[in-house]
C-alpha cells in the first residue's frame, strides 16, 4: 500500500485535476456520496463535468476498520468491467480512468438514472430491463465460460479474479451465518423468537445451504458479477446499467440471476406489508411475474444462440448436454435466489423494500412469509424442471 492514500472531498479535487479530466482552472465540487456497504464514492463536477471517483478503503465501509478488506477489489472490479465493456457494453458505466496502486477509478456519472431499488419500491415498471439484464447474463456467461472460451486463457482468467475477501463476504453472509445465532446478524427484535424456535432449528435447510455453498467454493464455471442484486443496478425506461462488480469471480452460473430474482421476489412479498389497494399490488405483482418470466425467457435464447454460435468446445455442443445443463442451471438458480431472501431477513444486510415496513411487528410478519416462501422454493427447486411458470405457481399458491 505504499503510494497508497485514503481520499476526502478536497484530495478527490486533487487527485482528478491531476488526471487531467478536469483542468486545473476549474474550482469544482465534491460530494462523498456511497450509500453502498463496501467502498467510497465521490461525485466531483463543476460547470462542464461530473463525474464519480470510486475507492477503496481498506476496511468494509459499513462495519469499520474492524472488519479489514483487500483493496484489490478495485483493481478485480475495474478489470470486471472492461470484460463487461467488450461483451455488454451498453449496460455497464464508462471507465475514464484507474489506478490500481490508488485503488481507485473515474467512471460516468448515471445520475439520470434510478436505482432500481428505489423504483420498484414506488412501483416503477422498466420496460427495456428484460432485454437489457437477459443480455448482459447470457453474454457474460457463455463468453466467459469454457464452452467458448481457450482453456489455458479460461484459467488465467480465473487467476485474474481469485477474489478471496469479497467471496469470503459472501460465503458467510449468503450460506452461513443465516443459518445459526451468529453475532454479525441483524434480527429485528419481534423475529428472534422465530428464529430460536422454527427457522434455526431446521437441520435440512443446514444442508441446502450446504450443498450450494460447497458450489460457490468451488464450481469456476463463468465471470459472474458477483453481487447483482437490485442495488447494483441504475435503470430507467430506455437503459440499464450494471455496477458495483467488486465481488466478481469465475464462479457457479446460476448465481447472478439467483441473486436477481431472490430480491425480486422480496420485493414481491413486501407489498403484504405495504398500505396500498390491492388493485395496485395485484398489477405490480403481475409485473413482477412477467419481468421473472421474460428474462428467464430471453436468457434461454440468447445463451442457446451464443451456445450454437460460438461454442468451442467440441465435447459439449449436443442439445442433450445443453438441456442437461440448463436444467441443472435453473435448479441452481432457484436455491441461489432462496438462499438470498433469506440473507436478507435477518444477515447483516437488508433490503429496504422490507425494512422501510416501519412496524417491527409488521416488518416481523413479512419477514416470516420471505423465510417460508424462499424454503419452499429452495426443497422443491430440483422439480421445477426448468420450468420458470412451475415457479411462479408456487410463489402464487404461497402469497397472492
Ligand atoms: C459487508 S458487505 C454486505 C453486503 O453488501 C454488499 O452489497 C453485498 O451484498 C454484501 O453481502
Ligand atoms: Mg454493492
């Protein structure tokens, strides 16, 4: 970390004029303005530019230096995105500028954009976003993945996003620790007592979780986001833009659109907690329903036309091995996003689409649905047979 210097507003000023990005003339502003739990984010602009240097401490934002991180999470996500530039390029932010030692980038400003959280908990509708998010997944997928990729380039590219700090995030916050009495856990308080005498005590989900840990340790299928949850993304009704790629890796395929889907059907359960007309949640939902459906649709023929394009592997072109394949995706996919409606409950981080439920009473009640209904889906997720309607049936017969 030699060269390396934490930056405030007035060293972010510093910094950028010494890029050249702004001219030396200019008297601009600058704002530290990351809400996310990781990293910090300036937007520094005057009259003619803004624009967003992102760095990394080394220590996790929203705990402290208690919880020390690597800051080659900022080297790996700027890495991440160049990949994603070449192969999606629409729907990631434009790099200016990186510094691996500073453990930083300047990237485009997206303010017009939303973030999609935030929409969908006032209802937004993105009508651009299955097509957008359904090409950024199959194409980063299948041109990262060995179907396409030269072997001895896929496991430099492995090599390249060996990402231990960030995976290790994930490997407790996502598989573990939800699953027992750990102290880094946030249970609202009217919880606990599910917690202790139901949810805790069921050894089997122990086991999925188990199962599907012991993938994310340990199966490099494709360059994965990492963390593609309704956070990382800025929208609006034309564009779609993918962020936050610091926990990219080579991992399981299924995981990016798990964890997708996982915090859209949180967001499907929160409206149980919500003060609006049925009216209006029965469309929302019905939405919801149909932006699961059409990615999941899309997906399946962009990744089958790349398959049939572009696949360089001679061993691995039948159509029996791509239905094999994809049907051991989908099932993988459902745990994955499972295993996140439950992180999300009572791990560390939340999702506001629940916690702005004021009522802790209230919140407690939602809460439960999430955990019965990501249970559900996460024991029968081997009989849903690659079928994304056998799902939605069983997320209506449990919450409608
Ligand atoms: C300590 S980091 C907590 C969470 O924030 C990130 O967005 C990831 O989802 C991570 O698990
Ligand atoms: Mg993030």
């Amino acid at each position: 970390m030699s060269n390396y210097y934490p930056l405030d507003e007035k060293e972010a000023i510093l910094y950028l004029k010494k890029t050249g990005i702004i001219p030396d003339s200019s008297t601009p502003i600058a704002e530290e303005i990351g809400d996310g739990n990781i990293n910090m984010v300036f937007n520094v602009f005057d009259e003619n530019k803004s624009v967003i240097i992102k760095q990394a401490y080394p220590y996790v934002r929203c705990v402290g230096e208690s919880w020390p991180l690597s800051i080659d999470r900022i080297r790996i996500e700027a890495d991440a995105l160049e990949i994603q530039t070449k192969i999606a390029g629409d729907f990631v932010p434009k790099i200016y500028y990186r510094d691996n030692t500073m453990a930083l980038f300047i990237m485009e400003n997206l303010s017009h954009l939303s973030l999609m959280r935030l929409g969908m908990i006032k209802m937004a509708k993105y009508p651009q976003f299955t097509d957008h998010i359904s090409t950024f997944l199959a194409n980063l997928s299948f041109f990262t993945s060995d179907f396409h990729m030269n072997p001895i380039r896929k496991k430099e590219l492995v090599k390249q996003f060996i990402n231990p700090d960030l995976c290790k995030i994930t490997e407790d916050l996502i598989f573990t620790d939800p699953f027992y009495d750990c102290e880094r856990n946030n249970v609202n308080p009217p919880l606990r007592s599910y917690l202790e005498k139901v949810f805790w005590k069921k050894e089997y989900l122990k086991l999925e979780s188990a199962k599907l840990k012991y993938k994310f340790l340990t199966n490099a299928q494709c360059l994965l986001h990492g963390d593609l949850h309704t956070g990382s993304i800025f929208v609006n009704e034309n564009e779609t833009k993918v962020f936050d790629s610091e926990f990219a890796f080579v991992g399981p395929h299924a995981f990016d659109m798990g964890l997708l889907f996982g915090n859209i059907l949180i967001n499907y359960v929160s409206w149980d907690g919500k003060d609006y007309s049925e009216d209006l949640v029965k469309d929302y939902r019905d939405y919801l329903f149909y932006t699961l459906e059409d990615i999941y649709k899309q997906f399946i023929e962009k990744f089958t036309k790349n398959w049939k394009a572009e696949s360089n592997e001679i061993m691995i072109t039948s159509e029996e091995y791509l239905h094999y394949y994809l049907e051991h995706f989908f099932s993988d996919m459902i745990g994955f996003a499972s295993l996140v409606m439950i992180r999300r409950m009572h791990g560390l981080a939340h999702n506001i689409d629940i916690d702005e439920i004021v009522s802790p009473e209230v919140r407690k009640d939602i809460q439960i649905k999430v955990l019965e209904l990501a249970e559900e889906l996460l024991m029968k997720r081997n009989k849903f047979r690659n079928d994304i309607n056998a799902v939605i049936q069983c997320v209506k017969q449990n919450i409608y």
